[in-house]
C-alpha cells in the first residue's frame, strides 16, 4: 500500500489516473513550472499537456509497484495556502539512473505557491520516509544549471553538489552538463539529529 505522509502544511498521498486534469492545470499548463521539466515541447496544445500528465502519473506511479517507492501528489492541508485537498504538485523517487546512486528525487509546484517553502517542506518529508529504509544509503537529483530554485532546494535539504554529468542525452540535446546532487543516509539522519 502506498503511504500518505503529513507534514505542517501538506498532505503528500498516492498520485491516481483521476489527477490527470489538476496536473495538467497546475503543471502542464504552465510554461514558467514546465521550463524545466521532460516534455516541455509538447505541452503547446491541450492534448499534448493531457498526454504528458498521463505519462508523469503513470511513470510515478510505476515504481511504487516494482521498487517500493515513487511520486506522490503533493496536496494542501493548511487551509492558508487555498481549499483543503487540492492538488498543488508532486515530490517523490523515481528508479536510480546512475549505477548506485540510489533513487531520484523528482518534484514541481504550481506557480501560485513557490517561495513559501512549500517543496523543502515536502522533500523533508520523502526523505525522512526513504531514509526509513535500510536497503536505501543514498539518493540522488539532477537539475539545469540554470534551475536555481531547484539547486536551491536540493541545498536546503542538505543535498551535496557532487558533480556535474551528461545524462539524459543533456549535452547531444545542447543543455550541457546537468549537477548531480546526492545525499547519503548516514549523513541525513546525522544532520536530522543536530
Ligand atoms: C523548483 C521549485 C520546485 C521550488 O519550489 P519552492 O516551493 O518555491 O521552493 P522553496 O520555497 O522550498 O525554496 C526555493 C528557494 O530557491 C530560492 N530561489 C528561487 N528562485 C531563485 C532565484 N531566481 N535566484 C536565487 N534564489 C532563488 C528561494 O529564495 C528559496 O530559497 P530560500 O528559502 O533560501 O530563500 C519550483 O520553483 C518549481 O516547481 N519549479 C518548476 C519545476 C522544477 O524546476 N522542478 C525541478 C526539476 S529538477
């Protein structure tokens, strides 16, 4: 069964086919959240934003099946930030891409709510949750160089800047270099502790 987790102001549960149209409204959308994000050449018509929300909630759910762990929807729970429950983005671990570098964290926020602290709120969340497990000792996350939100709060959450490296054909498609992030278990917790 796939977990719900709480946090201050979030509620992070299970992603489901029937989130499809809020994904598409918050995220896909929206040129400024999807700048950065894969497929953002093919959310120019709204058939092209319904495929691509499809395709990320059936990419994030998947793992959940196979390994355990994956993307949940990221929902409001602290009525300030707007009506109780609705979809706001999603955060969660996608299947390790570099050979032991563990899982990939993975995330995006509507507009409306960046700025707030919102996503480093929820990522602290997931990894308090995976660090839970034993089998996991790192996890890892890629960006833009240019993301610095993103960059931003990969530091926030204690992630290391490790290196910089040519993934999912980055350099081929002129994006260059990606930084690599991760952060090791031990590390975390030890931090969390302090
Ligand atoms: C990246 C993203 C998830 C950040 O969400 P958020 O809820 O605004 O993040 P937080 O508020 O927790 O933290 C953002 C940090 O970046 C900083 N920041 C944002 N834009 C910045 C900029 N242009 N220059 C410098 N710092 C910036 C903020 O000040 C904040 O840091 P601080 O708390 O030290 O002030 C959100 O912008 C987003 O969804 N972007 C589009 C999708 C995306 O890029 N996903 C990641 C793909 S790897």
């Amino acid at each position: 069964m796939i977990p719900s987790l709480k946090t201050k102001r979030l509620t992070l549960r299970p992603l489901s086919i029937s989130d499809q149209d809020a994904m598409v409204d918050i995220i896909m959308s929206d040129m400024d959240v999807m700048y950065w994000l894969p497929y953002s050449d093919a959310v120019s018509t709204i058939e092209g934003q319904q495929e691509v929300a499809l395709g990320y909630i059936t990419d994030f759910i998947k793992p959940w099946n196979e390994l355990g762990f994956g993307v949940w929807a990221i929902c409001i729970r602290d009525t300030k930030l707007g009506t109780l429950g609705s979809f706001i983005g999603y955060c969660g671990f996608l299947p390790e891409q570099i050979k032991g570098a563990g899982p990939e964290i993975a995330y995006a926020m509507g507009k409306s709510w960046w700025g707030k602290g919102l996503v480093t709120e929820a990522l602290t969340a997931c990894l308090d949750w995976i660090f839970i497990k034993p089998e996991v000792i790192c996890v890892q996350a890629v960006t833009d160089m240019e993301n610095i939100a993103s960059r931003r709060v990969m530091e926030k959450i204690g992630m290391i800047h490790e290196k910089d490296v040519d993934l999912y054909d980055s350099v081929a498609k002129g994006n260059g270099l990606l930084p690599f992030y991760s952060i090791k278990r031990e590390f975390y917790l030890r931090k969390r502790e302090t």
